[in-house]
C-alpha cells in the first residue's frame, strides 16, 4: 500500500511542477477500484490504513467528501451492552504554547481508528474512532491491513463518529455518558446525532463560541445510545462544558485555566465534589498545579484516574497540534502523532 500511494503522489507533483491541472489534495491509487465503487478518494483513503499497536489501533486518512445528511444515520453513541461509561476529560490551559486536553475512554472493548480527516470544505482534523460500530468489531478488527480493499469500505464511514478529536484551528471536543436529561425536541431546529455534533463542530468551529454557535443550532439525538456531554476546549485558551437537562441547554464556562468533566451531569448538583472520585482526582490536580499540565503530567493524569476498561487515553495539545495516544492502560506504549496546524 504505502509504495503505491508514495509513487502517485510523487507523480502528481511532479505533474502540477509540469505546469498540468491542479493535482488532487490526495495520492492518486495507480490501480482503478471503480469496479468496487469506490472514487479515488475514497480508494486513497482505504490504501493509507496502518496498523499502529496489537490492541488494535489504526490510523487512516479521509479525502472523500461526506454527506451532513448522513450524520442522523450512524452518528449516536453506540450503546449495546451493560458495561458502564467511565470517561474522563480535562482541559489544562494556563501555558498559551501548550493548551492541553486529556481524555480516558472507558468503555467495552474498542478497536480505534486515528482518523485524518482532510473535508474540501473544513479543517482537517483528527479523531479517535471505535470500529466495532463500522463493523470491524472483536477479531473482526484483527490484522486489517492484510485484507483486500473491498473489505475495508465500511471504514468509508469512520468520519460520522468521532468520540474525541482535534482540528487544524486548535479546537478540541471529548464527551462523556451522562444520566438522561429530558430534553424535548424544538420544531425549529435540525436534529443531529451526539456523535455528528463532533464531527461538525470538528469540520466546521476554529474557537468555542464557533463550536457553541454550532452545538446550539441543532436537537442533539441520543436514541440508541447514552445522552453525553460535551467538554470542548480551544487555542485561545477558553473551554465550556455543555450538557443537556432538565429541558434546557447547560453551559459551563470556566472561571479557571482549567475544566474537567467525568459522568454526572454538573447542571444536577449544586457541587461537583465528591460526586465522582475520578472528578475530585482531576480537580485536585488541576488545582495544585493552576491548569499548567505538560503533556507528560497529563498522561500521569490518565493513568491515575484509568480504569479496569479504559480503552484509550489521549493528549491533545491544542496549540502545536500534537497528540498522543495510549492504548488499553499500556503507559510504557504512547505513540507519538502530529496535525499540521493552520496559519
């Protein structure tokens, strides 16, 4: 895979130097999958698939254009099982040269997918994926790369759910399971599934008014899967979390250089403390040290509060672009990866 994508984008450079068309903002395959039905977008995507760690985790590039329609159809979290939620998010902003955002998922048994996500029209951005809602779960998601394209399609849809990412503007969005909060449908707005939220907010928001802007403009579905909240940090250094109870939009701003949720509504309580232990670890923690996390303490951080069905932990740095990522708990193993950020 990986010599036939670097041939055709050395050749399409070379074109473009040539004084040719444009080149394609993707490596053109040198094979033809249209008999698959694939564009060669969607088929340059499919060839970039690596396989990063055993557990599994992967990571993809996404060129093809998706359909907003399509959002309601895959984008609530999934939820098929009685393994309880246990997500941890926080944001550490004090230092301008290293916004920080950490993120546990805990959940069952998810193979990821570190998506690239490269819209005509957005930024790109990247997002952890759990495949097992694509159709690659359990041994399914074993060993994709020896496995023939036209096995690969239902990775095609990867984009509709992102359970946390980071854009090119330095935006960044975690959610996490929460109690139902009673929400009742408005007329006037569209509905979008919780997970199709991110994925606009991702493609579409450079600061979190943008993104709140965005959030708010839609009814946020949950059917099928748990009602969340979302924690969502950006560049600047501003951070809200936003939940849904009681028939109202909550939204937290805070008063700090920092910000944390777990699984409990905060709109339900009068005090977040000793509401949640993983909480009051987080907070305590980003108390004594005012928001200024590195990315190493962040990941101390995960480790701390990770449970028996953590499944992924990940920093973002929304200010270099930076990530790393952590699969199953394993801490000795974080693997390095970098989003080009925008001018």
């Amino acid at each position: 895979m990986k010599k036939r994508l670097l041939a055709a984008l050395v050749s399409a450079s070379i074109f473009a130097a040539c004084g040719g068309a444009e080149a394609p903002a993707f490596p053109v395959p040198d094979e033809d999958y249209s008999h698959l039905g694939l564009s060669d977008a969607e088929a340059a995507g499919l060839l970039s698939l690596e396989q990063i760690d055993d557990y599994p985790l992967y990571t993809m590039h996404h060129y093809a254009e998706y359909d907003y329609e399509e959002y309601d159809a895959l984008s609530a979290v999934p939820s098929e099982t009685a393994m309880p939620w246990g997500c941890s998010l926080f944001a550490a902003l004090s230092d301008s040269a290293s916004r920080i955002f950490g993120r546990n998922f805990d959940w069952e048994f998810s193979p990821a997918l570190l998506l690239f996500a490269h819209p005509g029209e957005g930024y790109t951005s990247v997002a952890m994926v759990d495949i097992a809602y694509l159709g690659f779960a359990g041994d399914l998601s074993q060993n994709l790369t020896a496995r023939p394209i036209e096995d690969l399609v239902g990775l095609l849809d990867a984009p509709y759910i992102p359970f946390d990412g980071l854009n090119e503007a330095g935006l960044v969005i975690g959610m996490a399971a929460v109690a139902p909060g009673n929400m009742p449908v408005d007329p006037e707005k569209e509905t979008i599934g919780s997970l199709g939220a991110i994925r606009v907010m991702l493609d579409k928001a450079a600061t979190v008014e943008e993104a709140l802007d965005i959030l708010l403009g839609y009814n946020i579905d949950f059917e099928g899967g748990p009602p969340v909240h979302y924690l969502i940090a950006d560049a600047t250094g501003d951070s809200v979390l936003v939940e849904y109870y009681d028939g109202q939009v909550h939204v937290f701003e805070s008063t700090t250089k920092w910000h944390q949720a777990t699984n409990f509504l905060r709109a339900a309580v009068d005090s977040p403390q000793g509401q949640c232990s993983r909480y009051d670890t987080i907070a305590a923690e980003l108390e004594a040290t005012q928001g200024d996390l590195d990315v190493d303490g962040a990941l101390q951080l995960l480790a701390t509060v990770a449970q028996g069905h953590t499944q992924w932990s990940v920093v973002y740095n929304a200010s270099s672009g930076q990530l790393k990522v952590v699969m199953g708990k394993d801490f000795d193993r974080v693997y390095p990866f970098s989003l080009e950020m925008a001018p």
